[in-house]
C-alpha cells in the first residue's frame, strides 16, 4: 500500500453516522443541546459493544462497526484480515522519522483532529512527534511474531496485538513520543512534559489514552502514555473525565 496525500484522499469519514455530530461540535442553547444528547445516545446505542459483534463459522468474533469512530478492537473483537481503511491520508505534523511510509496515515477525520492537536501543543512550548499510526494486518503479524520470538508468547500478548486486534489498523490510532523521550514508546514519555501535556489536552481533540496507568486488567495492555485513539471530542471527554476505559464505556450501551 503506498502512503496517499491529503489532497487526494476521499473522505469518507464524513460518512459516519453521528461522528461529525460527536466531533468538535459547539453547543449552544438548549434545543441544540438536547439534540446533541439524543444524536449521541443513539450513536452510543449503535455503537454498544455487545451490538457490534459477530462470530463466523469457526467462532472467531469480528466487529462490525469498523468504520465507526467508536470501533472498539481488542483481544476479544478482530478487524477483518482484509481491511484497509478507505480514507488514509498523511496528518501535517511532525514524525518521529524522515521519508514516506505507510505508518504515517490515519483515516481522514483522525489526522485532522491531529493536527490541531499538535498545532495547540506547539502553541503551548510541547514539541511532540508523531512515530507510528496505520499498520496493516499483515505488518501486524510480522510485529507480533517478532515479539513473540524475542520475548515469549506472555510478554508479546501484553505489549503486542495479534493480527486484526490491533487499533492501529482501524486508522485511528497514533503512537506519539518527543525528542526528549528519544522518541521511545516507552512508559517514561508518561513522565516527560511532553507526555503529560498530551495526557492532559488529547481528548480537547477528540483522543484518549487508550491503555491507561492501571487499566491493564481491563483493557488487556501494560500501560502506554504514548498511544493516543481517535474517538471524537464528546466521548474521549467522557472516558478521559470518569476514567474509564473505551470497554467500559462502551458496555454502558449494553
Ligand atoms: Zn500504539
């Protein structure tokens, strides 16, 4: 797959139902208001985790939303072996590394919400820089096989996704790191200003920290201060303001 400019991107992610009604909206005045909450509430509905999956003949569980924003991908719901999101573009931010590659991409409403992410960091003094965000399947699995074979099975289930379960392939997934972190995906980016700053300000733009400090049990991963997940202002606010995390949040719409 080649990496795709922003110019020529289609986005389809205006397409999703409710996301743009989610994303960055303003509210004023109570008729607005209310419509936002039944606009979100049926999104949510829609979205409920026990609603968007399905088990083909050999028992394998697949998702079904995976063009939601709200898309919850995990070691119990895969993505199909075979998508690739329509959308990809290249975020304007800075990265980690020089060239093109296909980890620079995420889906079109994610990379934007990115660049205003690192456009408000930089106004603050943080310089943050983006290392890796698309992953097909098929780099999935040579990842995890990887570890596998370095570090064991145990060790490669917690800090690596098999193939189809991980975020990265839904598009709207960055790993984020700083030159004074060496730009590392390593829990001390939690520790640095950078990693503070961006724990405290992604979800203003819609991102939340996906695999927080201990939500191990619930989420299936060691804490990671650097992998951000686009779901939309209104509910990374939500997860982020109650501390929970996307699992429990979406069992709510059970
Ligand atoms: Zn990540």
């Amino acid at each position: 797959m080649t990496t795709t400019t922003r110019k020529s991107t289609n986005r389809l992610a205006t397409l999703l139902l409710g996301a743009s009604l989610l994303a960055g909206c303003t509210v004023s005045g109570i008729a607005e208001t209310t419509a936002h909450a039944a606009g979100a509430s049926n999104f949510l509905q829609e979205n409920a985790a026990i609603r968007t999956i399905t088990k083909n003949a050999s028992g394998k569980t697949f998702v079904t939303n995976k063009l939601s924003t709200a898309v919850l991908v995990n070691k119990q719901r895969n993505l199909p072996s075979t998508y690739v999101p329509a959308d990809l573009v290249v975020p304007n931010v800075p990265f980690s590394f020089a060239g093109s590659s296909p980890k620079k991409q995420m889906r079109g409403i994610a990379a934007d919400a990115l660049e205003k992410l690192f456009a408000a960091a930089k106004k603050d003094g943080i310089k943050l820089a983006a290392v890796s965000g698309y992953r097909s399947y098929a780099t999935q699995k040579a990842i995890f096989d990887r570890n596998q074979a370095i570090k064991g099975a145990d060790v490669a289930n917690r800090t690596s996704a098999l193939p189809g379960q991980s975020e990265h392939q839904t598009g709207l997934a960055m790993d984020i790191s700083s030159a004074s972190a060496g730009y590392a995906l390593e829990a001390s980016f939690g520790d640095t200003k950078e990693g503070k700053w961006l724990a405290k300000h992604a979800p203003e733009y819609g991102f939340i920290i996906r695999y927080g400090k201990g939500m191990e049990k619930l989420t299936g991963y060691s804490y990671e201060p650097w992998h951000v997940r686009y779901v939309g202002v209104y509910i990374a606010k939500e997860i982020t303001n109650k501390h929970l995390t996307l699992e429990q949040y979406l069992a709510q719409y059970n």
